[in-house]
C-alpha cells in the first residue's frame, strides 16, 4: 500500500529504487512449543540503531532467549519484536546513482563489537522474520555489501498475512511492515511496526504546520480500515513515533482509534523525549493487555533507544 497523492508516489519511487526487495522468513527455523489458550504473548518494539543495538543480549536479558542451538522447544514463552532502524548487508542492494536520494550512512557497534544485520540476526536466533527495508543506509559498500535500513518483525510464531505500506513522504521513505499472528481459539493478531519521521524540511514544517507525523499516521490509518473495515481483528501498533510529547495530535488520534491502548508512557525513551509508543484495539477479540505489564526496559543494550513491551493474553 502506499499514497495515492502523485507527488508522493514520484518521489517514493526515487527512494524505493535505492533499497534492495523485503526479505520474508515467514516460519521460525526453530520448533517451538505451541501456543495453548491462556499463554501469553509478549509485544516488543526496539529501535536498534542500524547495528548498534545488541540483539543477542537484549533477547537473552529482556525476553529469556538465547539465540544458540539450545533453544526452541525448551523455551516456554512467545513474542514478536518489533525492530525499527534495523540493516540489511547484501549484494541484493541495487547501485545508487548520484541523483537518487540516499541518506547519510549510520554505522553502529554493540558493545560486543559484532554488528549483526537482521537477516543474521533471525537466522542465529531461527526466528521468523518479515524485513521491509525504508531506504539506503549510505552509498558507500562495507565490508558485507550494501546495506539498506528499515523495520522488521521477529518472532517464535509464524507470521503470514503480510502487508508493507509506504507512508506519506515527509523528510524520508517510510515503510511499515504488518504481519498477523494467530492465537488460540482462532483469533489472528494483526501487528504494525511504524516509524514516523523526525521532522521534514522547514519548508515542509512551515507548510504543514509541524503535522507531518499525523500525515503519515493518516495514511497507515487509512490502510488498517481497507483491511479491517469493522474494526474486527485485534491490532498492535507500535514503534518509533519520534514524538516530544505525549500530548502531540499523533498520539492522542492513536488513542481514539485504539481504545484499549495503555496511556501513553511518560517516560523518555530515546534521550529526554517519550519517542516510543504502543497501541492496541482489542477488535472482537478476548485477548487483554495484562495489567501492569507496559513498561519501559531500563537497558538500551547499545541503542540509543530504550524499548517498550506490553503482554497479552486471554
């Protein structure tokens, strides 16, 4: 899905032609236990930094999962993660000419100094995965390729249903992955891992009026009713909103149309700002966020973000 305003759609397509195709893992490599009724599924959403979040230790320490061959039926619990400013190194990354668009080049390191793109990254750990890259990470080729940047969803369950969304085009490319879970008594959970600009040009703020983020919200709003049209199916949504407060006009639309959402967290999550956010609708479905449970993690495990998880069960 994507805008249908043609400006848009033009320059989309300039960004677009810079990044390599989405990378799709749709079943764990791992057997894990089955789902039963009253589990619980744990919602994840980390902005890693384009290398410099350490994966391995934020499973391991955060969620109980070790990404080593011991794992898989011997763990007893089930998330999905949702990660934005996630790389992938591959040849698949097209050339760049020097009139496409292509952003400066981050280059993050974990504290273990082993920097893992998220292909990697869901193959050591046999997870799923569903990658939908945003935009080049820089022109220049490291030493494992090419590399583009985006979010992605990990997970113990497999993923299917599979959506990627262009949103408006502010500063820039902006994709979010949607996928669906399912869960027993044959309910599906939809997920949606977002991650709005920072902000765009002056030209661009003083033309909107700053709402460049309710812009782009608008558009994925847009895209869950023409896949949901009653509201039926449970959704989460969350990631990087890269707002400065929770009482922005991004935030409280999202209450409104989620209204199982747990209040905002007033808890700075990306240096002294609250960026990272999650919302829920629990549609017709019996699964409830468990009281309590939504918090902010203390260890930023080498990002500069500290990530947010909620629990939901029957």
């Amino acid at each position: 899905f994507g805008p249908e305003r043609e400006g848009d759609r033009r320059a989309l397509a300039r960004w677009c032609a810079t990044v390599g195709p989405p990378v799709v893992r749709a079943v764990p490599a791992r057997e894990f236990p089955a789902l039963r009724e009253h589990d619980s599924i744990q919602i994840v959403t980390w902005n890693a930094h384009v290398g410099s979040g350490d994966f391995e230790g934020f499973l391991w320490e955060e969620l109980g999962y070790r990404c080593d061959a011991s794992q898989g039926l011997g763990f007893d619990g089930h998330f999905v993660l949702l990660a934005q400013e996630v790389f992938r190194a591959s040849d698949a990354v097209p050339e760049a000419t020097d009139d496409l668009p292509v952003p400066r080049r981050i280059e993050g390191h974990p504290e273990s100094g082993h920097r893992l793109d998220i292909v990697q990254v869901a193959e050591d750990c046999g997870l799923s995965l569903f990658y939908a890259p945003s935009m080049r990470n820089g022109r220049q080729r490291g030493p494992d390729g090419r590399e583009d940047r985006g979010s992605a969803l990990l997970s113990t369950l497999s993923l299917s249903d599979l959506v990627a969304v262009e949103l408006p085009l502010e500063a820039q490319r902006r994709v979010t992955p949607i996928a669906s879970v399912t869960v027993p008594g044959a309910e599906t959970l939809r997920v949606a891992n977002v991650h709005l600009d920072v902000a765009g040009n002056l030209r661009r703020v003083l033309g909107t009026g700053g709402s460049m983020r309710g812009r782009q919200a608008v558009g994925l709003l847009e895209v869950f009713d023409s896949l949901d049209p009653t509201g039926a199916v449970p959704i989460v949504m969350a990631g990087d909103m890269n707002t400065w407060s929770e009482r922005e006009t991004v935030i409280l639309r999202m209450l409104e149309v989620f209204p199982e959402s747990p209040p905002p967290g007033l808890e700075n999550t990306r240096s002294g700002w609250p960026a990272d956010h999650l919302f829920y609708r629990q549609g017709e479905s019996g699964l409830e966020l468990l009281e309590g449970s939504y918090e902010v993690l203390p260890n930023a495990h080498g990002s500069d973000h500290r990530a947010r998880v909620v629990t939901l069960m029957r």
